[in-house]
C-alpha cells in the first residue's frame, strides 16, 4: 500500500523531533534537493545536527532525505561518505571505534496508515493482560525477546490457545506511542506456532487498534530478520526507509 503525503509529513515531523531537529527540516531538505536537482544520496544534502553530549551516533535516511546527529567529530568524518555506506551498521562501528563505538544495528522502517482486515477462521482469545505478554516471552529465544521488546510496547495484544485446562499465549501484537504521533509495532510469536499466519493476525489487531486511536503505523526491523521485513510487507506496510546507530563507550 501506499501512504498519503500528509502522512509522509507527519512521519517526518515525528523523527524530525525524536532526533532534535526543527519540525519542518526533512520538508526543507526534500524541497532544497527538488528545487536544486541534486543528486538526494550526496553528502552535501544530508541535514545534520551536532550534538557533543549525544550518547549515540544515528544515521537515518526517510522517504530520500537523510539526517546525521552526533558530535561533531563523527560528523566530520562521515562529511564525505554516501548515504548507503552510512547507512551500513559497520560503517558506523569503524567510524566511531576509537571512541567505544558499539551495539544498535540497522534498522528497516515501514510505515501504514491503512491496512487490510485480516479475518480469524475460527473464534479466538485475545487477552490485552501483562501477564499473558510475559507468559509468551518465556515461550520464545530471549534474542527475540530482546528485539521486539513487548514490555516496552504498552498496547498488548496476546492470542491465546483455546486450551480448556490452562490456555496458552501463542501470539502478540503490541505498539506503543512514538513521539505522540506513531505506534512504534512489534510482534512476538512462541516456536510452536510460527508460520500459522498468527504473527500476521496478532499484528493485523494492534495495527487497526493503534489505527482507530488516530496514529500512523510504524515497524521497525533489523536488516538481516527476514521474517520481520517479509511480515511487514505481507501486511500492507510501505517501505520508509534506513536507520541506523551505535552507542558510544
């Protein structure tokens, strides 16, 4: 699916604040690069930010137009590399190891503002309790755990197995708030059960429930979790763009 150019802008705006920038500075770069026919992946359209008490170097390149926030001397020595380099994890690594660059990872962003229904074929519970959500992450390998972060994701879903004796989480979708303006998803789904189309449907219910409270869709995954990115595309998801970060020692 595609999204409407309001909501590309309220995205912008979104990371424009999450990252300390002016509100309107991914509409000014866009037009600058539009009005001047540059080439949108050079260096020199890139915004960036200094920031000497950042904890974090972040690349993020969204709907064409890329920003670069850190201290000053990451910024000068990304100056002259291209957008798909800086968007490469290691690139980030290398630039900042002297001073303990480490950890994050890239990121692929997907953003909705509609989706399809998906329709259950039978009759299923959904539970929208804390307990269920932990239940489930003590099914699943704690590096998915880790990456999908349901106990930072307050809107919890949890599809449970009709068992009659002691029903079983089998599936959550969850989102929380992002910046007041997107629900930032993530889906978690026990081994058992995986390749059911419950991760479709348990995120297809926290998708529509983020929808009917106003805010646009966003779902972030790491570059190398195929089953994420193929979610997130078999879902309607539009692809948004490249985010990538380490943490400095």
């Amino acid at each position: 699916m595609t999204l409407e150019p309001t909501s590309a802008a309220i995205i912008q705006l979104a990371w424009a604040r999450h990252l300390g920038l002016d509100d309107d500075a991914f509409a000014t770069a866009a037009a600058r690069v539009t009005n001047s026919s540059a080439d949108p992946g050079d260096p020199a359209q890139r915004i960036t930010l200094v920031d000497e008490a950042a904890r974090a170097v972040v690349f993020l390149r969204l709907f064409g137009v890329s920003a670069l926030v850190g201290p000053q001397w990451a910024l000068d020595a990304a100056a002259g590399l291209p957008d798909t380099e800086l968007a490469q994890h290691v690139t980030l690594l290398t630039l900042t190891r002297s001073h303990g660059g480490h950890g994050l990872g890239s990121t692929a962003l997907f953003f909705a503002d509609d989706l399809p229904l998906q329709q259950p074929s039978d009759d299923l519970t959904v539970s929208r309790g804390n307990p269920e959500a932990i239940s489930l992450e003590g099914l699943c390998p704690p590096d998915d755990v880790n990456e999908v972060g349901l106990q930072g994701l307050e809107h919890r879903f949890t599809i449970m197995h009709p068992d009659e004796e002691l029903p079983t989480p089998v599936a959550c979708g969850a989102y929380s708030e992002w910046e007041g303006i997107l629900a930032n998803m993530g889906v978690l789904v026990a081994p058992p059960w995986r390749r059911r189309g419950l991760g479709t449907l348990a995120a297809s219910i926290a998708a529509h429930e983020a929808l009917a409270a106003g805010l646009t869709l966003q779902w972030k995954a790491d570059v190398s979790n195929t089953g994420a990115l193929a979610m997130a595309r078999s879902l309607g998801f539009a692809t948004g763009g490249l985010h990538a970060s380490v943490l400095l020692g």
